[in-house]
DNA sequence: TTATAATCGGATTATTTTATCCGATAAAAA
DNA sequence: TTTTTATCGGATAAAATAATCCGATTATAA
C-alpha cells in the first residue's frame, strides 16, 4: 500500500471541511460527524482532541456541546491539519527514501520531485477552509 | 507520520537504481546492495524476490549467483517498480480519503490535486533507470 | 437539583507494515 | 565430490498505525 497522508490526517481534513461548512454558530458533535463523514466515532474524538490542543478547533463539554472552527475559517488552511497531526516532513524528505538527500547530496530525481513537492505545498498552504466551503457542501451531500 | 511510499518500495527503487548503476554483466548479490544502500539484508532480500517475481529483475542462485536486470535499463521504468511494489492507487484515490471521489462526486481539491498526480504520475513513468544512471553513480558515492 | 448528553483521556485491542530467523535449495569453485 | 556462497521461502517478531472500550468529567436543559 503507498499513501500520502495518514488515516488520521485524511479524517481531521474531513472533519475540519465539514466543521467550516456546517458552521452555523452552534457547536456540532462528534456523533454527527462520525455518521455524516462515515468515520468511526471514537477515532475521530480522538483527532478532534488533537485538533484541539492544536488551537485549530474548540470544543465545549455537556449538553449541546461539540465542536467548531477556533478561527475564522478564511484562516485555516489545509497545511494547517497536515502540519498538526502528520507533520510538515513529507515536504522535505526523500522520495526514494535516500538518507541526507540535499542540492548538495542529490537523489537521482532530486529536482524533479521537488518541484512537485513544493506545487503540492503551496496548494494546501492557499487552500483555506472558507474557499473550500461551497465544494464541500456538495461533497458532503452526496456521502 | 506520513509517507509517500512504503519502505518496501522505496528501497525498491534505491535497489533497482543501483543495478542499474552497478551493472558490468556480472550478477550483484543481496548482501553487497545491503551494505551499500544501508538496508536490512533480510528485507531486501525479501524485495528483491518480489521485483523477480514481477519480471523486472533476474536472480541465480549459487555462488557467483545474485541479482540483475531482467532487460534492458531503457526498458525500466521507475513507475514499475511503484506498480510492483505498492501497486498505483495512490494515483487513483482521494488526498483527502473521501469514498468514490471522482468527476461526478468531486472533493473539494479534486481538480486541483488531480493536476499534481498526474504530474507525478508523468514523472515516474518517463525516468528510466538508465537516464538516472549518472545521478545514481553520484548519490552512491556519497553514502 | 436531577437527568441527559456531550467531551475527555487512559488503557486496550486489532491490523498493517517493517524487520528478522533459519532451514532448504542450488550452483559454482576448489 | 565436497565445500563454499548465494538465493528461496515459510514462520515469526517488533513496531507503527488504526480502531475501540469505558469510566470520569462537565455543562445544559428539564
């Protein structure tokens, strides 16, 4: 299998999406967004825990609690949720997994790949939650 | 964590490169690959069946015996190796790890992700192992 | 104040990936 | 023919990732 970012990762992405499309000031639970995005609902508590101590998501205990967006979602970007639960480090590791692969200790494909690493960086850097909002909405409705 | 390819495949390619670079007729054995590119000999090894039984490389056992190319290093792709190894899904599922993403049910950065595999996908279907000889002959030596 | 409905968080289990062990087999060289 | 040096391949171990369990906590609404 060969992936590019992890299960937890794909899922927070989800959440957070869904979290910036659903918003309307009231908080939503994990319970919905286990059964709307089909992910199991104690793994995605566990992420949006994480997302939490993160600073990117806020949470409220008890009756009507749940989950929201800690800032306008014009502020959150993709690369945000990467950086949080994957890290940044596939943006600057080897493709061919080659140890110390540098400009000055170059893998055979060096220049190549990192063009495209950093196309695929600048795209979850500009890519905030607010602009993916209307496109989500309709993902969501077809799930 | 996160990762692009598995480790199966990445020392897949570094191993294939390697024959590829290393070629002179002769045969190279598991345990010469394995010190040379850092990689635990038993796990190699384990790849190196893998990519026979998949067609690209050739073996003989016995003394002398080892591993090479099973054609011409023109003929060899580093696209294969990913298809062998990993398969190529990551070229076909959702970054985002939405279920049935696809031009009718879009995620919200299906065209613009799209873009980007496809790029990948062009790149390591037109590097043969024989254009990265040079560049391989030179990682090599700095390992 | 009490019942309800939510998150919190530590412990555990399951699955997949990565890595290792070792006996069997085979081929070439001595 | 015997010894040496390889791969082969099945079984197992270790580590990382994914998923689950459940009791504790907290806040709201009745």
């Amino acid at each position: 299998m060969t992936v590019i970012f992890s299960k937890k990762c794909e899922y927070g992405m989800q959440a957070i999406l869904y979290l910036a499309a659903r918003e309307k000031g009231n908080l939503v639970s994990s319970d919905e967004i286990s059964k709307v995005l089909k992910i199991p609902r104690e793994f995605i508590s566990k992420i949006l825990q994480s997302l939490r101590e993160s600073g990117l998501i806020i949470s409220n205990k008890g009756k009507s609690g749940g989950f929201g967006l800690a800032k306008d979602p014009s502020r959150i970007k993709l690369i945000d949720v990467v950086a949080a639960i994957d890290g940044l480090d596939i943006f600057d590791s080897c493709v061919l997994g080659f140890p110390e692969c540098s400009p000055t200790h170059p893998c055979p494909v060096h220049e190549t790949w990192g063009t495209l690493r950093t196309q695929a960086y600048d795209m979850l850097n500009s890519e905030t939650v607010d602009k993916l909002k209307d496109k989500t909405l309709n993902k969501i409705s077809s799930l």
